[in-house]
C-alpha cells in the first residue's frame, strides 16, 4: 500500500530518525527560483545565479506527487545462492509493507520513472541503467551536466558479468578488492558491453562504474526489480549531496509535494558513510590502479588490502599482475591536465557547494600549510571576512561553524560546552552572530564526514532558530589520511577559498 505524507513532514521524521531530521521542507530560495520566470527573480547575486541555474536545469517532462516510502533495515536479508554468496543474492523481506512499497518502487523503475533510494554513503536518484529513457529523466531531474557519466549500482555480481563485455575477465587486483570492499562504498570502472548498456549512462566513454551498494534498502530494490541501477547523488547538481530522505525530498521537490521532480523517496534514514564512494580505475593505464574520488573506503584500505594480496609493484619490479597505486590529489596532481581528462569528468566541476560563501580553515600546524607566515588567528579572520561581506550587503552577518568539539577552533571560538543535537548556542558579536555545528568528537573523523553535507545544507539553509548563514566557515581534518582525504576534496569543491590560521 502507497502511504501518501500529510504536509508537514517534518515532525513524522523527527519521531523515527531523531530530532536532526525536522529542516523546514521549504527552502524559501529554492523554492522562488524553481516556480519564478527568470525575469522576475530577485536582483540578489546569488538568487539571480540560482535561477539561471534552475532556468536551464528544466524539470522532467511531468511532475509528481512525491511519495516518501520508509523501510526498515531489520526487515530485509539477504541469501546467497550458488558457489559464493556475492555471485547471485536473493533478498526476503518479512513484512507486506515493505513488500509492498519494493513491488511500488520497482514498478515505477521498470516504467522509466525515478526513485530516490538511500545507500551507506549517500542518497542516489536511481533509474533503470538499461532503459535511455529513464537515464535521460536522471540529467534533467538533477540537472546534470551531459558529459558526467553514472554510477550503476548492482545487488550481485552475476549483474557485474552482465553489464561488462562476455570476454571480460576479473583482474586479480579487482577480485581483491571486491571481496574486500564490495557490498559497499567502492566504485570499479570496468568495460561497458556496449550491446547492453546504453551509451547515455556513461556519457560515450568506454568505461562503466560500477557499485554494489551495501545499504539493504537500496540492494534490495536492485534484487526486488532485477533491474541494474544507475543513481548519482540525489540532490540537485551543484547542490550538497543528500544524506538524509528529508535532504532528497527539499531538492527534488523544491518544498511543493505535489510538484515533486520524481514519484519516490525510500526513506532507509540517514547514510551511515556521508561521502560518497571511493571511485577506482584499474583498467585504463595497464600496471597502475588509480583512485579517481577518494571516498568512503580510503586509501590506506585499498592499500592494505593489496599489500596483503601481494598485488601491490615494488620499485621497477614488473608483474601483470601487481599495480602502482595512484591517487588523485596526492600522486595525481590536482589542477594538472587531468581535472578535465574524460577519465574523471566529475571532478572538473564545482560540487557540493551551498549558496553561503564557504571558507575552509586550515591551521597553521597542519601538514599541507607549514610554509605560510603571517597568519592572522580564527577570530581576526572572521571579522575580516565579515567586514568584506559587509562592503557588498551592509547589514549584521550570519555567520556559520563547522568544528570539531573541543579542538583548539572551537574552544576559543565557541567555548568547551557541550552542543546540544549538534548545534551550539549562538555567540553574538556587534557586527555578527555565531552559529556552530559540532563535526562531532575530535577522535572520530568518520563522524565529521558523516556530519559534513547535513552541517552545509543546516548552516545555508536555516534550522529551528538558526537563520540562513551567509558564511560558513569549516575546520580542516587533522590530515588528509583515512577519510580524511575525501572530506578534503569534498570541502575543496564546495569552499571559495581556504585560510591558514595561526593556531
Ligand atoms: O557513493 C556514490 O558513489 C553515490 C551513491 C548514490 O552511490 N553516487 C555518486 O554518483 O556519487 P555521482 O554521479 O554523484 O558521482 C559519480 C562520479 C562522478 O565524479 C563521475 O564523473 C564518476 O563517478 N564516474 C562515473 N562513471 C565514470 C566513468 N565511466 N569514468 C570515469 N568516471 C566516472
Ligand atoms: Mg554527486
């Protein structure tokens, strides 16, 4: 049975996910710029960009009424068959419910529509990967540039074998790393069969990425419809990656349900990872694996895992077998020919990125800044910041924090209290007021990659008595080890320029 949400639904999803999860669904912004002709929308810089950015976007054909679906995790399992349990899954599903709301959601998929589905790193808009027609409704609903390919998402791996060319043979570096990583958070770009899948998906490229996602609401739609998945992030592009239904449900409806881009949201609550996958070639330059994105698996993970295999190569040793581990950002430099090499077309792109002015903060002490001399202290450069902006709108600033409790940042500027559901009380200054959001403990960086999209989109965006930042300001991790990494390269994209504090 379809269960329609009353408006509003914020308090529903309070109750299951916690009091994080009741953002007001209208976005007042948002939700100007999606319904106004262009030439009615505000003179505000950024409104004017918005719009023009919505103008172009386009909706899909029609609208929807959109639904949101809850699942619960407990009720799926999965049973393996065959030689090895990966080869070919079997999902069962206890209760009507959720047998139900599969057979909905599944229906929608193999009629072209779009459905919103969690997955452990972030929410995907997922269509049938075999079907042009619902891969085209993926661009337009996200607004998606036409040159950056789909992830397709598998729930077996006798769907790898079926969406990769019958001659293909699984590298023994790939074979590693799928048995290591895989359900999960790791991409592989293999050979597209290119009988099978349409050439849309992956934008004319030879290659195909590909996931087996181990959220299980999101495996088992992909099991319950037989149906291989194409699903980027589901927000609006340029917009910060979905981590919460609620996040998919303000972006792809821009606040009016009944204008809804897509029919489905399956709400499996909030993502467990936050970032997005690692994305791994191993198959374009012969003896090296290259990480493309890094992600929710990191680097020290992938090398771990060859290591123990004994696939990685040593020094000028060569074997068809063993790989030189490459990554983008450290060995593959960042801003060389390689932003806009067609290997890695998302990345040439500004992503993540609210409409606040994002400023990423890096302590002087921190690996990538030794060199830098002459820096001011985090209090200095928020007011200079805040007297830049002041030029340009001259009125009190909202100004946002991301930080981790009780590091250095937040002990000075927001004190050594405890924030209550990750916000603390708000320090007021003459010019401006400070709002904080806690990446959580300074001992669990996965936590602030979790947190990272949900503090972009709850700073920018305003919640429960915190307005609408107009600067966010974000605490580098400690280094760029572990997940690290992908939540440097993720505040990267998303920030206008970054500090070196003394700290
Ligand atoms: O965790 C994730 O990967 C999420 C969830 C929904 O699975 N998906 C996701 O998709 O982040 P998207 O579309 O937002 O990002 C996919 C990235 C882009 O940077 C794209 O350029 C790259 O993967 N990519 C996809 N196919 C590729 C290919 N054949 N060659 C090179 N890069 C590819
Ligand atoms: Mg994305």
């Amino acid at each position: 049975m379809s269960r329609s949400l009353p408006w509003p639904r914020s308090l529903l999803l309070e109750n299951r996910c916690g009091l994080r999860y009741s953002i007001p669904k209208v976005h007042p912004k948002a939700q100007r710029a999606l319904h106004m002709p262009l030439h009615e929308a505000s003179s505000s810089r950024s409104e004017r960009l918005r719009a023009l950015h919505d103008d172009r976007r386009g909706y899909p054909e029609r609208l929807y009424t959109t639904e949101i679906l809850p699942l619960n995790n407990a009720n799926i399992r999965f049973v393996g068959e065959g030689e090895e349990p990966l080869f070919e899954a079997e999902v069962e599903v206890e209760d009507k419910t959720h047998t139900d709301f599969l057979e909905q959601a599944s229906h929608a998929l193999h009629n072209s529509h779009l459905v919103a589905i969690p997955t452990e790193t972030v929410y995907g808009l997922a269509g049938n990967a075999l079907d042009p027609d619902a891969v085209g409704k993926i661009f337009s609903a996200k607004g998606r540039p036409a040159d950056n390919p789909l992830i397709v998402h598998i729930s077996d791996k006798r769907m790898l074998r079926d969406l990769c060319p019958p001659n293909f043979q699984l590298s023994a570096v790939y074979g590693a790393l799928i048995d290591a990583f895989w359900p999960g958070p790791l991409t592989l770009l293999v050979p597209s069969n290119e009988t099978q899948v349409p050439s849309v998906v992956r934008c004319g490229l030879p290659t195909l990425g590909v996931r087996m996602p181990s959220h299980p609401v999101a495996r088992a739609l992909i099991a319950h419809s037989k149906l291989p998945l194409a699903a980027p992030s589901a927000n609006v592009s340029g917009r910060p990656s979905p981590t919460t239904s609620d996040h998919v449900y303000s972006d792809m409806t821009g606040g009016d349900q009944s204008k809804g881009r897509i029919p489905y949201v399956l709400d499996g609550g909030p993502c467990r990872v936050g970032l997005e996958s690692t994305v791994v070639d191993g198959i374009t330059a012969p003896g090296q694996l290259r990480i493309l994105r890094p992600g929710g698996v990191s680097v020290e993970e992938i090398y771990a895992v060859l290591e123990k295999e004994d696939l990685l190569a040593q020094g000028s040793e060569t074997s068809p077998q063993k790989v030189e581990v490459q990554v983008y950002g450290k060995e593959l430099v960042r801003d060389s020919s390689l932003e806009s090499n067609p290997t890695t077309p998302g990345m040439k792109y500004k992503h993540y990125s609210p409409d606040a002015t994002v400023i990423l903060l890096i302590a002087r002490n921190h690996g990538t800044a030794k060199s830098v001399e002459n820096v001011k202290g985090p209090q200095d450069v928020i007011e200079e910041q805040v007297r830049c902006f002041q030029k340009e709108e001259n009125r009190h600033v909202n100004v946002g924090l991301m930080s981790k409790d009780g590091s250095a940042l937040t002990m000075q500027l927001l004190g050594s209290s405890i924030p209550t559901a990750r916000l603390w009380s708000p320090v007021q200054k003459d010019r401006y007021s400070l709002y904080g959001y806690s990446l959580g403990d300074l001992s669990s960086p996965g936590e602030a990659a979790h947190r990272l999209f949900d503090g972009l989109r709850t700073l920018d965006e305003g919640f429960m008595g915190i307005p609408r930042c107009d600067l966010i300001f974000v605490e580098a991790p400690d280094d760029d080890s572990g997940v690290g990494l992908a939540f440097l390269n993720r505040i990267q994209k998303a920030a206008s320029q970054t500090i070196v504090i003394a700290m």
